[in-house]
C-alpha cells in the first residue's frame, strides 16, 4: 500500500479506532454451517469464520484477464469521457501557459495537464502515471516529472461503501466482525485501500479492501490505453523506443493479478513462511495473513509499525543499522528469488518498511514474480561466478542454456572476455555501479540475439535498482555483487569455505 494517512508514514495506533457493534443477528450462513460463538458485547462474533477460513480453494487463485483487444460500447462510451477529460485538462493547462509561462516549457505545462487528467480518469490512468514515473529511461522528461504526483496517496471511497463492502464479502457488518473498526482509511492506492481494525481477540490487524468494480473499470481503461498506444502513440516516433503497447500488455498482466486478493493473500503467506525456513532471518518479517477474515476481494492481516526505507533521516534516529537492515531484506528477497520461488516484485519504499523494533517487513504483495527453472538456474549461475570464483565460464553457459548467446560460441573464449568488462564494474561501491542496470544491459543483450526473456527477469532487475537507491544513501560503499551475506542460504557450502578461507565474519 501507500504511504500512511495524513503524512505520518505509519500503520498505528494513532488514527482513532472506533467501535461499531450493530447488535444480534440471525445467521445468514444457515444451520448447516459451524455454529458461531459470539462474546458478551451485543452481537460481536468471537470465534468468526469467512469464506477462505480455511484457506482459498484452487480456482480462487487462478488469473484469467480479459481480452484486451476487446473494443465494445464500454470502451467507446469510457473513451469519449476519457478524451474530453483529456483534452480539457492538457488545453487548460496549456492556456494557463501562454499566460503564466514562468520560464517552464510548453511540454512540462502540456505533461502536467495529462496527469491532472489521469487523476480526474482514476485510478487506471493513476497506476499508468505511476508507471510512467517509475521509467524515467522509456520516457519523456517532463512526462516523467509530472506523472510523479501520481506516486502519492490516491483519494479513499466513501465509510459508507466500505462498510457495504465488508458486509457483502464477510456476511457481517463490521460491527459484528471487529471488536473495533476505522472507518477512515491508514492508505489508500488505486486498487485498494487499508482499514485499522481490531479482532475480537485483541490482536491488531489492517484490512485492504479493493476499491468498488475496480475490476472492470480497470480492464475497459486498459483496452482503451491499448488501443491508443497501438493506433495513435505507437506511430509517434519520439514513443516508437518505449513500446507502449508492450508496456500496456505487460500492465494487464500485472494488473489482474493484482486483483486477485485470494493469490496476493495466499504468496504473502508463501513468503512470510519461506522467510524462516533456514533458521535464521529473524530481523525481517511479513505481516501474517488472518484468512477467517478474508474474502474475495478482501485481506486481513497483521498490523505493524514503522517508517518506508527511504525515510533514511527518521531511520537514522530510530538508532538502528540501516546498511545491515537492507543487507537483511535483500538477503530473504534472494532466497525468494533463488530459492523458494515466488519473489516481491515491488519494493518501492513504501512496501519495503523498518519497524519501531528495528525489524524490517515487505508489506503489499499484489505484484509477486516466479523465475522459469531455466532462468532461475541462470541467474544462480550469475550470482554464484559474482559472489564465489569470477568463473564466467560458467555465464556464457548459462546465456546459451536460455538463448543469449548461440551456441556456436566458445565459452572458454568468450568467458574471460565477459570478466574484462564486468568484473572491474562489480568491485565498485554501489555510487560507482549498479548490478540493476548491467542486468538490464544483459536483458538487451538478449534480445540482440533474438532470446526471449521472461517479465519476470525485468521484475529482477527493478528491484536491484529499488535496493541500490536505498543503499546509495544508507551504504554508498557497499559492494552489492560481493557480498556474501546475501547468498549465505543459496550456496551455504561455498559461503562458509570462503568465509572462513577470508577470515570474514557474517552477520546473524
């Protein structure tokens, strides 16, 4: 999710939780169903069990998108509102130019224009403006510049409709689910948005609820960026290197993944498990799914306190180790990626967030990526010549497993070719080089020689760069592609020979 409420970049105590007990019921669950124990408050139900109780069934987190080729009177009803919204708001911004120039550029007050629009759109158009910022190297400066509003908070729907929703997901009003209820949101982003609640039980928990028909309204945008991006964008020739209709295909995907509550639920309770399971990791964490609680469109789940990564002044107040808390993050984020499969493929500061123990947690699981076996070996197979013998031998291999490279090529030839020009950049500081770029570099590379790369490749390398921002500030010496550290539960063996062999001492 988003940043907290009101600028205080916190998930806690401090909003006002209010009670909300609507009185007894009669069970709408019907006398087949478990009976259901209620406490001595008027109608709270103590010992509540919703429909994924006991977990989602199979079907539940299956992703089926729509057609995105589809073009029917939605579309073309959403696409005249979506035109004049944008032409009203890019040429009022564009009179507001002629008259109050101040030395800004007509594309600067033309981009601005486009994003008021994308705000006045919802939140499709948000999430496009967010993607649009987040890809400084695929677009126009001032388009980038002004879409990078879009990153703050989105505005909440109404108490009213949230409370309906809860209801129609649960079966129960909130009064009878929660021994207390905010009503007003701690986040919100332009699928969901985070409710503070409290259990029956006592435990503090959040809810993310996504935003009403959100579904819909947000596959029929995407056909109509679909079919802008293929008729009109794409043949803009100052576009033609961004691929936007690549970039339009690739966020559908993401999109209504993202939508499926059930399988966020479901890999957010993956990794948070995956997190302990070689006896160590104890400083990060997820927050735990409370799946009576959820629903179809719903997650309840732990509530927990901190500050986003990049708050690095608050941090450094906070008195805790900021290089070995991203050390440790990155570490459970290899393992994920290299190990145990599904990886979190959006740590931006505000999924990524030191808490008020000292302990670092992933929140929002919405974008989740899983390398192919044959990718995942390559990139074991980068990591390891990186971290344990420069033998790049063992890269042109791996290139030619998955296709980089022909195989016609000697690796014997071509491997120390490969360490000239790499390894001087992986001895570097992390202010000096960025592993996130040469992978992106390599991702060209590939398809230079016509390989087929995996989206979740690309994934890979955003979350190198969102790492390496944070350790620009927290470590600006660290050097990302030795460390050890990272790699101690992929290659344990060769972690521990070589530490003992260097007389290096790694962190718990």
């Amino acid at each position: 999710m988003g940043r907290g409420r009101g600028g205080g970049h916190r998930w806690d105590a401090s909003h006002g939780d209010r009670s909300d007990n609507l009185g007894t019921v009669s069970d709408p669950h019907g006398a087949d169903e478990a009976p259901v124990t209620t406490s001595d408050a008027a109608g709270l139900i103590t010992h509540f069990r919703g429909p994924f109780a006991d977990g989602p069934p199979p079907e539940a987190l299956e992703v089926h998108p729509p057609r995105l080729d589809k073009f029917g009177f939605a579309e073309i009803r959403r696409t005249v509102v979506t035109s004049f919204v944008l032409f009203s708001t890019i040429a009022r911004a564009a009179v507001t130019w002629l008259f109050k120039r101040r030395g800004r550029p007509f594309t600067e007050a033309v981009s601005v224009g486009m994003v008021d629009g994308f705000e006045v759109l919802g939140p499709t158009f948000v999430k496009l403006g967010q993607l649009i910022a987040s890809s400084p190297s695929l677009f126009p400066k001032p388009m980038v510049d002004a879409c990078a509003r879009t990153l703050d908070e989105v505005g909440p729907f109404d108490p009213a409709t949230v409370r309906a929703m809860i209801t129609r997901e649960l079966g129960r009003p909130p009064g009878q689910l929660f021994k207390s209820f905010d009503d007003r949101p701690l986040a919100s982003a332009s699928i969901a948005q985070v409710h503070a609640v409290e259990l029956p039980d006592g435990r503090q928990a959040v809810i993310k609820l996504q935003r009403p028909d959100i579904a819909d309204r947000m596959n029929t945008d995407l056909r109509i960026q679909y079919f802008l991006a293929s008729k009109v964008l794409g043949r803009i020739k100052q576009l033609k290197p961004a691929n936007i209709p690549a970039i339009i295909e690739d966020l559908h995907q993401v999109t209504n993944q993202e939508l499926n509550a059930a399988l966020e639920a479901h890999r957010q309770t993956r990794f948070r498990e995956a997190i302990g399971q070689f006896g160590d990791n104890t400083g990060i964490t997820a927050p735990e799914v409370y799946w009576d609680y959820c629903g179809p469109h719903l997650i309840c789940m732990e509530r927990m306190s901190g500050v986003p990564m990049d708050e690095f002044d608050v941090i450094s107040k906070m008195g805790v180790d900021g290089e070995l808390i991203l050390r440790r993050g990155m570490k459970v984020w290899m393992e994920a990626a290299l190990v145990h499969g599904p990886f979190h493929g959006d740590v931006h500061a505000g999924n990524l967030w030191v808490l008020d123990d000292g302990r670092a947690a992933y929140l929002d699981f919405g974008i989740m990526g899983e390398l192919p076996p044959d990718w995942k070996q390559a990139l074991r197979d980068i990591i390891y010549t990186s971290m344990i013998d420069q033998d790049y031998t063992r890269v042109v291999r791996a290139y030619q497993r998955v296709g980089v490279m022909p195989a016609d090529i000697d690796p014997e030839v071509a491997g120390p070719q490969v360490a000239m020009v790499v390894e001087p950049l992986l001895t570097q500081g992390i202010g000096k080089v960025s592993l996130g770029e040469t992978l992106k570099s390599n991702l060209e590379l590939a398809k230079q020689f016509g390989a087929v790369t995996p989206q979740e490749l690309v994934l890979v390398s955003k979350q190198l760069l969102y790492f390496e921002r944070y350790a620009a500030v927290l470590a600006p010496g660290y050097v990302l592609a030795r460390d050890l550290f990272l790699v101690k539960n992929v290659f344990p063996d060769d972690v521990a020979r070589i530490a003992e062999e260097r007389g290096i001492e790694l962190p718990d």
